[in-house]
C-alpha cells in the first residue's frame, strides 16, 4: 500500500509539475506578446504566485517520492532510466531557478510600470526572451523525463 500510494503522490505531483509549468508558460507570453501592461502585471504576478503555491512543492516532492519508490523496489538509481531521468530533471531545475528570478523581476517591473504610468524598461523584453528560452530545454527535459518513466527503457 505504501508503494502505491507513493506512485499515485509521485504521478499528481508530476501531472501539476509538468501542468502548473506549461499553463503558466502559455499565460505569461501570451499576456506579453498582448501588450496590455495591466494584463502583464496581473499574469505575471499570478505566475510567482503559482510557482510559490504548486510548482516548488512538485519541485521537491518528485525526486522525494522518485527514491523512495526506488528505495521500496530496491532498484538502483544507476538503471539506465532512471539514471538519464535524474539527469534530465537537474537540468530542468537548473533551467528553472534563473527562470523563477526573471519572473520576480519581470513581475516587479511590470507592477512598478503600471504604478507609474510608464512602459515596461527596455531589459523587461531581454528577461522575457531568456525566460522564454530557458523554458525550451526545461520543458523538453520534463518530456523525457515522463517518457523515461513511461516507457522504462534498458
């Protein structure tokens, strides 16, 4: 039972991960490519937000309930799989930390924009490119990372 029921936490967790990510991801460019600063300060405030409250606890709880289900299995992290999945979610989360930063400060821009009466700073539209591309190794990492745990290949 408890095995289970730590597969069904790592699965959700995963679900909400990859979820929370791409939907934040699709929300923040298209409220930028938009150009409405109101809209901008608002999705980008909801997106720290959404990191804050569902991705950083997937964050952690999936390598937490990833060795511990294979702890339970007795199989080694050296598996071929599980190996290149640890991998891959590590570079997933190195791209996610820069990730997280740029959203703050992006956020805190586009609030102090709307506070003022003024257009978003020249290094807002930078951030946003770096974010944007950051996300691209990051998202298809994660997409290994689920195929990797689908599929268990030798």
């Amino acid at each position: 039972m408890l095995y289970l029921s730590l597969k069904w936490i790592h699965i959700l967790s995963a679900i909400v991960l990859f979820g929370m990510g791409l939907g934040s991801a699709f929300y923040k460019w298209m409220s930028d490519r938009r150009g409405n600063l109101i809209v901008i300060a608002e999705v980008n405030r909801q997106v720290v937000l959404a990191d804050w409250l569902f991705t950083t606890p997937t964050v952690i709880i999936q390598p937490l309930t990833g060795l511990w289900l294979l702890s339970l299995s007795q199989m080694p992290w050296t598996t071929t799989w599980v190996f290149w999945s640890l991998w891959l979610y590590l570079l997933a989360g190195l791209c996610w930390l820069p990730v997280v930063w740029l959203q703050i400060q992006m956020r805190d821009m586009a609030i102090l924009a709307v506070k003022t009466n003024t257009a978003l700073p020249a290094c807002y539209q930078r951030y946003a490119r770096l974010w944007f591309w950051l996300g691209v190794p990051a998202f298809i990492a994660m997409i290994l990372v689920v195929a990797l745990m689908v599929f268990k290949p030798s």
